[in-house]
C-alpha cells in the first residue's frame, strides 16, 4: 500500500508509479491538511447497549457462488488454470450457529459501536468458497489485515450487524485476493436465529488481485480482473429490507467506520477539486497537492 509523509507550510507533489500498482484510473487529488490531530468520525450512536446471542443447536443454510473470471484477465493469466477455473467449494452447506456467534460481540454494544469478529469462528464460512482460504495476507503492509464488524441498528426484535473482512485464497502456484468481503448479518433478537446473512466481494472496475509463480520462476506475476459475483448468502434480502429499525446509523456510516479501522489515508480531510481554493483561503491553510494512479483502499490496487 501507498505511504506518503505529508508536511506542513508548502506544498507538495507526489506521483506513484511501478509495477504494483494497478490502474483504476488517473485523476487527481487534493488535499487541504486541517491542523491538529486526525481522528476517526465520531458516531451520535445510542447510549442504549444490547446484548446479541445466538442458540447454538440451530443450524443455517447457506448458499455460495463465484463467477467465473476468465473474461476480466490478460491473455497471459488466463493459462492459469487454477485462476480459471476458481469455483465455489461448497455450492450450499449446513452450518451451525455458533459459526455465527464469531461475528457478534462478547459485551453488550450500542448503534455505532465496532469490534473484532472471531477469525477462528468465521473459518468455516471462508472454507465454503474455498479450501485453503488465508487471513494473514501474503503482502501485508500493516493496515491490510483485520476482520471488523459494526451494530448498524437494531429494534426489539433485530438487530443489524454489518462487517468488513480482509482475506484471500491460496491457489495452485499464486494467491487470489479480493479487494475485501463485506455483509450484513442480521439476528432475530427473539428466537435467537440468523435471520439473514450475506458475504460477498463488492463489485467495481477491479476488485481482487492475482499473484502467480508461473513456470517454477523464481517471483510471482501480478495482475487484477472482475469477480462478478463472490458470496456466500442465508435467507432473503427483502426481510433486510423491510425491517423498521428504531436505533440505527446509516449503511454510509457504518462503511465510514469500518474503513477508519484500516487504513490512515481515510483520516485525512481530502477535498474535492472544486471546493480546494475556496477552503484554502477561508481558512488560511497551505494546499498540498498528491496526484496518484490507482486507489489508497482495498487490497486489489
């Protein structure tokens, strides 16, 4: 991932270029640096803490599915075939609910409030997909690893659990890892049951990378390509849908949250083109200008 060491007092031009990045697009940033200390988004969430449990003797049907990917690479990644021919594990499994239970927190909790979802305990979901699934990235920086999850909102008889997760796959000769997986879990706060579950890779222009160690080489090759669908689901979206929350902070909010606890380029107050030299001068502040090719989040970039 990108690093930059930004001053005060002038400005400065970065432009990042090499083999490792790859192209979502070229554009332009610009950043007004605000004084004093950057600190993650404060949440107005609910004082009111609730306790999540599950009934460990049910059990849940889940469904998987991955696309194939074959159309979004190179002429060269396509003679790869573990890469090709990357299908679900499991197109639809039996899973207990104390699979779950790793996703929900160990104290009571309050709209906004973030915790680690138990590794060990979603294993089994990630297996489903595939069989050799990894959660301490190949290249890992520092701010790739994690597995994070947020209580969105609930009422007295839901509750809303959105999470974002950071994992890839070992395949044959190389790594498939996607930008990141991402979800609701949803709990029927009265019969202690998943009511709705979903994990999935969202889609985008790319969103996962390759890495592969073509013909006994000595170094991997990389590149990136679309997966139009990666996911793994239990139950119907529409309940989602449908439900009326009485404590709840917006799906923006809780991706916001999520994405502070990963990485520290989303701490700084970035400005839009159009509104730079306006703020600049009302707020007597130097403009520091960075020009990037490719994105400071998710790990395919």
């Amino acid at each position: 991932m990108l690093r930059m060491c930004l001053f005060l007092g002038f400005a400065i031009i970065i432009i990042t270029k090499g083999l490792k990045m790859k192209i979502l697009a070229t554009g332009l940033l610009i950043l007004v640096m605000m004084s004093g200390h950057l600190n993650a988004d404060d949440h107005s969430a609910t004082n009111d803490r609730i306790t999540l449990n599950l009934d460990s003797t049910s059990e849940v049907s889940v469904k998987g599915f991955i696309a194939p990917v074959e159309e979004s690479l190179s002429d060269d990644f396509k003679q790869w075939d573990a890469l090709v021919n990357l299908r679900v594990a499991e197109p639809e499994k039996q899973h207990s609910a104390s699979v779950f239970q790793a996703f929900l927190p160990k104290e009571p909790v309050s709209v906004g409030d973030l915790w680690i979802v138990d590794m060990l305990g979603v294993l089994a979901l990630f297996k489903q997909l595939h069989p050799k699934p990894n959660f301490f990235l190949h290249i890992n920086s520092g701010d790739s690893f994690g597995l994070w999850a947020c209580l969105r909102a609930y009422n007295d008889q839901y509750a809303d659990i959105v999470f974002r997760i950071h994992a890839e796959f070992r395949l044959k000769d190389g790594w498939f890892t996607p930008s990141q997986f991402t979800g609701h879990l949803v709990i029927d706060r009265i019969e202690e049951k998943v009511a709705f579950f979903e994990m999935y890779v969202p889609k985008g222009v790319i969103n996962f990378d390759v890495n592969w160690k073509r013909d006994n080489a000595s170094y991997h090759i990389t590149s990136t390509g679309f997966c139009p669908k990666m996911e793994l689901r239990a139950g119907n979206q529409e309940l989602l849908e449908s439900i009326k929350f009485t404590e709840s902070i917006t799906q923006a909010e809780v991706e916001r949250a999520l994405i502070l606890r990963f990485y520290k380029s989303q701490q700084i107050n970035w400005v839009p083109l159009a509104q730079v030299l306006e703020k600049a001068i009302a707020q007597q502040k130097p403009i520091h200008v960075i020009s990037i090719d490719g994105p400071l989040i998710d790990e395919s970039c």
